[in-house]
C-alpha cells in the first residue's frame, strides 16, 4: 500500500536542518507500517522500538539524556552497529516511557546527525502529564485515514489516479462512472488502511464492516484508558452523538441533542480531548471571508466530524445495499457523508484553516470556507446533481472571491463565476491552487 506520507520521509530525511520528528495521528492510522517500511525502503538499518511492547526499557531516559549511552542500549537491544548517516532510529509509542519526548531535544541539540523517529497515538501524547517539551526542537508530521487518491493505487488504479492528480478533466470525464463507483467505495470503505487493503484483496463488505467495527471498539476501550475518569462518560456521548449532529439540515454541533440541558461547559473538555486525539475534526463557523479567517471565527458555532468517512457509516449502521443503489449514498442521510467525505479531504494533505459561513440570520450558508496560499477559497458540497445554489451564488455576489469551488456529481465545469469540480476529484493536489474563474458574474 503506497502512502503519500512517504514523500515528505524522503523530504525530511534530505533536509539539511532536519531535526527529530514527531508522527502524530490516531491509532490505527498506520503509523507504525509508515515508518518500518520508510525505514526498510530509505536505509541501510533500521532500528525499530515499540516501548509499549518493551517495557523493560521503558526507562531508558529516566536517569539521564547521555546520547552515547541511549545508543549503546539501542544497539544492544537491536543487535546493529547504529552509524549516522544510513541507520533510521524509530521510538513508537514514546508516550510510554518515562521522558521519552523530552529526550528528542538532546539529540536534536548534541547528536543532530542520527535520523530519529517518535510516533504514539495523540491519545497517549496530548495527554502525558509532567512532560517537559521539546519547543523548537523537532519537527512535526500529522498522518491520517488514506485519502481517495491512496484508496484508487491500493485498488490498483494507478494511472486513472495519475490522471486525476494531474487535473485531466477531458480524460476523466470518459471514467466518470468508474470513479463515481470506486467513491462509493470510499464512502463505505473509508481510508483506515487496514479496512481499504483487505477491501482491495477481497471485496468483502461484510469483513471490511467487522474490522470498522473493531476499531470503533478500540477507541472506546481507549476512551476509559486514557482519559480522566471523571470525563469518559462526556467523552462517548460526544463521540456517539456524531451521526445524530451531521443527520441534521443544519450540522452545527447542538450540545441538547447531547442530553436535554446540556451547556458548553460540560461537554467543552470532551470535545477537546477527541480532536487532540485525532478523532475529529471541527470547523468553525466565520462572520466574514477575511484573512486570516481564524480572527473571524464564532467560537460559539461550529461543526464536527469524523477522521473517517468509513467509520462514520459503520457508527451509522449504514447498510452495503445503499453502496450499490446507484447514488442513494450521497444524497442519503441529508448529505452527511458528502459532507464528511469533502472535509476528510481537505484536511487530509493540507493544514490549511477550514471553517464554513452563514450569514448573520443563518438563512444562507456555504459549506467550507477554506483559507490557501493567501486566499479565501468557498467551497459548496452538493451531494447529487442538482446544482442550485442560491446560498453560493449569494455569498459570491457579496464577498467577490478571486476562487469559488463548487464540488458535486457532475463533471468538471468552468463558469464565469465558479468552477465544478467533480466530488471525486476535490481532494487531488493543486485543485485549490490551479482553479481559477474570470472575473465577473453570471
């Protein structure tokens, strides 16, 4: 399974003024796959330390930050002669030992030639107490669920999803039946990697299905693991409420579906320990399309989502006949899964501020407001083929944006004041920066 991650390894390994590098994501992302196979592919040695499965070194740094001494027990453990420049050195789930974290400063400051590695779920990190953090001294990677683009090359599509990367929409659209079959995959399946490779063996919807749910499990299991006890309740009910919010007309969050009478206050720590943990997503709502969005955001409104548009159909006990019924997956649900799929993708390669607009009487709406490369790109999420859109049209003869995206069904379209650009296609890379309207309206 090709990961796009692995490129910006290779990126890293290259830079002159690399520095440690923390992976962050949610468990069962593929963290720990990512980085033996960037190791087994990109080095000579690979030296591999999972602290959770060793606990007996779990106190390697608790007396000291000696890097000559680390490395000794490293290659005891190992069994390798570690050398600068062709060994990779991957400490995964660091969380587990005792100032684990804390020691990537000292060899960022006094071995900065060694190639060093920390993965471990956000569960475990956001939330390891008494650390002392290394501010400045390493870098930073996010990995999540495999994009649409990952799930075409692990279906074997590589040069259909060559094609869709480079923006051939006069070629694509002779696929378009094809792609609209594999997104309604990607709907069902979704991009946790485990889900999509044994999709891509067998087919099997049932099995695919069996391991969502295992991993649902999973994080519940986490939830009373990781989390303060006094907040795991608070916790499942915002993890659980999820579908019921994007089931809605209106998908801002609504702490009364919640339990009657629920208030911010009680449910703000939850909510925030599930998107440390790379649960969920958030999108804010904006009062005006201006840079930087982030100071017009209502902090007040907002919207959340899944990581995953798979697990939220496995959440919503969405049924494999709705995946063969022609389109009935997008326009079903109210939109919710469309909705879900085009904020996983926008979020998924890019860590640009993603918010969504209504005016001040909420009677018009655009779904995303995005803020790339110095611009204020709306983005409206049509599930089918009818592409009204009077809330669109409306914010664009206000605001005037230099980009307006429609995204739908239907195949690539320039306008004078917008472009469609076909749902499968939304997240391929430099679809934000290459489209471009001419000026004026319709």
């Amino acid at each position: 399974m090709y990961r796009t991650k692995i490129d910006e390894l290779i990126q890293w390994k290259n830079s002159p003024i690399r520095k440690p590098l923390i992976l962050r994501g949610a468990r069962q992302v593929g963290k720990t796959w990512l980085l033996q196979e960037f190791g087994r592919t990109n080095y000579d040695q690979l030296v591999y330390l999972n602290f959770e499965d060793t606990p007996a070194l779990q106190n390697m740094f608790a007396s000291d930050f000696n890097i000559e001494r680390i490395l000794t027990v490293l290659q005891v453990h190992a069994h390798v002669t570690i050398t600068p420049e062709n060994t990779l050195i991957v400490f995964d789930e660091i969380q587990s030992a005792e100032r684990g974290i804390t020691s990537l400063k000292y060899f960022c400051e006094h071995a900065p030639q060694y190639h060093v590695i920390a993965a471990g779920s956000l569960l475990g990190m956001n939330l390891h107490r008494h650390v002392s953090f290394p501010v400045g001294k390493v870098d930073f990677m996010d990995l999540r669920p495999l994009s649409f683009s990952e799930f075409l090359l692990a279906l074997g599509e590589e040069q259909l999803n060559t094609i869709l990367g480079a923006g051939k929409w006069d070629i694509l659209s002779v696929f378009t039946d094809k792609l609209k079959e594999y997104l309604r995959y990607y709907f069902y399946v979704g991009g946790m990697p485990e889900a999509a490779a044994r999709f891509a063996q067998t087919r099997d919807w049932q099995e695919v299905r069996h391991i969502q749910r295992r991993i649902l499990n999973t994080y519940e299991g986490d939830f009373s693991k990781h989390a303060p006890p006094e907040m795991v309740p608070r916790i499942r009910m915002v993890w659980q409420s999820i579908p019921a919010q994007l089931a809605k007309e209106n998908k801002k969050f609504i702490y009364g579906v919640l339990r009657e009478g629920a208030r911010a206050k009680d449910f703000e720590l939850a909510i925030q320990w599930l998107l440390d943990s790379g649960l969920l997503l958030k999108s804010h709502r904006i009062s005006k399309p201006h840079l930087p969005l982030s100071a017009y955001q209502d902090f007040s409104a907002f919207k959340l989502f899944l990581h995953d548009v798979g697990l939220l159909g496995a959440m919503a006990g969405l049924d494999m006949k709705t995946i063969i019924e022609g389109n009935a997956i997008f326009t079903g649900f109210k939109g919710a899964f469309t909705e879900q799929y085009v904020m996983q993708q926008l979020r998924l390669n890019s860590n640009d501020y993603i918010g969504y607009w209504t005016n001040d009487r909420s009677t018009a709406e655009v779904d995303f407001v995005v803020q790339h490369e110095g611009e204020v790109i709306p983005i409206e999420v049509k599930a089918g083929e009818n592409l009204k859109a009077k809330s669109f049209k409306t914010f664009y003869e206000k605001y005037r944006p230099e980009k307006a995206i429609r995204t739908s069904l239907s195949d690539y379209k320039e306008e004078p004041w917008m472009v469609n650009v076909p749902l499968y296609g939304i997240g391929a890379s430099g679809v934000l920066t290459t489209t471009e309207r001419t000026a004026g309206g319709s």
